[in-house]
C-alpha cells in the first residue's frame, strides 16, 4: 500500500525558512519521480517542484526558483522540500505526490508564513 507522510511545516515569518519531509513507503522509492505541490486556499494546486528517479530536480514555479530546493534520500525512501527567504504568498498547504500510475498523494503540511 503506498503511503506518502509530509511533515515540516508550521508558523514561520517572512524571510525564514522550512524544511519539508515526506516519508514515503508501500514501493520501490528508488525508480519514481516525486513531486511537490502547494494549494493556497481557494486556489488551484500548483506544481512546485519535482525530482527525478536518479535525482534531477526542476523547481516548476517561477516564484520558488531560487528559493526552494527538491531533495531525496533514496536510503530513507523521504524526498524533501527546503523553502528559504520565505514570503506571505508561499502560504499553502504543501502536498508530496508520487510520479506513478497517475499519481499518489499525501495528506498534506500546512506552511503559513507571517509578516
């Protein structure tokens, strides 16, 4: 059974950072692509990010490149998300999504950033 556990976020003010972490668990971690997304209330979920099987990362949304790096440790089956110089607008809940027969989702993070 695939299992996806983000975990990481909280109450942080502008300029400060996180570091998201979704364990991940129910299959071969190591030959899947894995993602992030963020959903701001009464918006669409937005790719943030993703990073392939054998480690290449792209960061998706213009408003995060240079500021969000996708990671992953294939021996802790975990991929993860450091946010730095964080802004009010990056507020969402945070969701790891496994790149497999169209997709699996974890239940979410919050990040609320304060000014």
């Amino acid at each position: 059974q695939v299992q996806l556990v983000e975990s990481g976020g909280g109450l942080v003010q502008v300029g400060g950072s996180l570091r998201l972490s979704c364990a991940a668990s129910g299959f071969i971690f190591s030959n899947y692509g894995m993602s992030w997304y963020r959903q701001a209330p009464g918006k669409e979920r937005e790719l943030v990010a993703f990073i392939t099987s054998a480690g290449r990362s792209l960061n998706y949304a213009d408003s995060v490149k240079g500021r969000f790096t996708i990671s992953r440790d294939n021996a802790k089956n975990t991929v993860y998300l450091q946010m730095n110089s964080l802004k009010p607008e990056d507020t969402a809940v945070y969701y790891c999504k496994l790149l497999w027969k169209g997709g699996y989702w974890g239940q979410g993070t919050q990040v609320t950033v304060s000014s």
